[in-house]
C-alpha cells in the first residue's frame, strides 16, 4: 500500500510543473482572447479628435492611496475645501476626483495652461500636508498636455 501512494506522489510531483505551465498558457489565451474582443469593440465607438497642442488644455493628475478608513472624509474634504482652492486659480477648467480602490483615488484637474496645471500641483501638495496629512499615504503627481479629446 505505501508503493502505490509513493508512485502516486512522485506521479504528482513530476506532473506539476506541466499543469502549471497548461494553466499559465490557458490564462494567456483567455488574456489575449479577451483583449481581442475589447478591440473589436472599441473600433465601433465614436472617433476622438485630435486637439491642436497650441489650443490645448493640461491636465494635472494625482494618485492617492490614503489610511484604511479615511478616503470618504478625505474626499468630503477636497469637494469643499481644495476644489474651492482650485476655483479660484486662473485657467481652472475642470475637477474630478474617481475613487479607483478602497484605500485610492485618482483626481484629474484640468487647466488651460501647462504653467497652470503645474501650479495645481504645487496647490494641492500644500492642501494636502496642511490639511489631511495624516490620511494621505502616498501621492504622486503628472502633468501634462491633453491630446486626444472625444466628447
């Protein structure tokens, strides 16, 4: 009895590494299948227009990952106090903030200059270590001009 359980252990153990790579291969396959289907989607949508870069507006993107607990009061927070802060700066077009995890957001602010937008960035770092530093984890910011716009 304990040969046929040894042979079947050994059996097992030389098996593995085939199951894995079968499993790694089928996930690939329903990853690129997948994809496909996602391109053939996208080519029905409506075409962007490409915005001229001289007429174009910046955007300054942040991503945030906050303490466990604490994204909903952080974002009660930027509604009334950062987006009021934002408002109030020249070339201020747009703000929206997207609540991307549990514990993350990403915020996109839109501005009609790159000079602007790099303000914002400078703008929202102060608000940020002034007034919810402890909430904020971790924030890393982008800027940059829009270059596609579909509406």
């Amino acid at each position: 009895m304990g040969s046929g359980a040894a042979e079947l252990g050994a059996q097992l153990l030389l098996s593995a590494p085939v199951i894995g790579v079968s499993i790694a291969l089928g996930a690939w396959l329903v990853g690129w299948l997948l994809a496909r289907e996602a391109r053939k989607r996208a080519t029905f949508g409506a075409r962007p227009r490409r915005i001229e870069s001289s007429a174009s507006t910046h955007q300054m993107i942040a991503l945030y990952r906050f303490r466990p607990g604490t994204v909903d009061t952080v974002t009660q927070r930027v509604e009334r106090e950062l987006v009021r802060l934002f408002r109030r700066r020249e070339g201020f077009v747009a703000y929206h903030l997207v609540r991307t995890g549990e514990d993350e957001a990403v915020s996109v602010s839109t501005w009609s200059s790159r000079e602007q937008a790099e303000a914002a960035v400078d703008t929202s770092v102060q608000w940020v270590t002034g007034r919810v530093p402890h909430t904020v984890i971790a924030m890393e910011n982008h800027v940059g001009a829009v270059v596609v716009h579909n509406r």
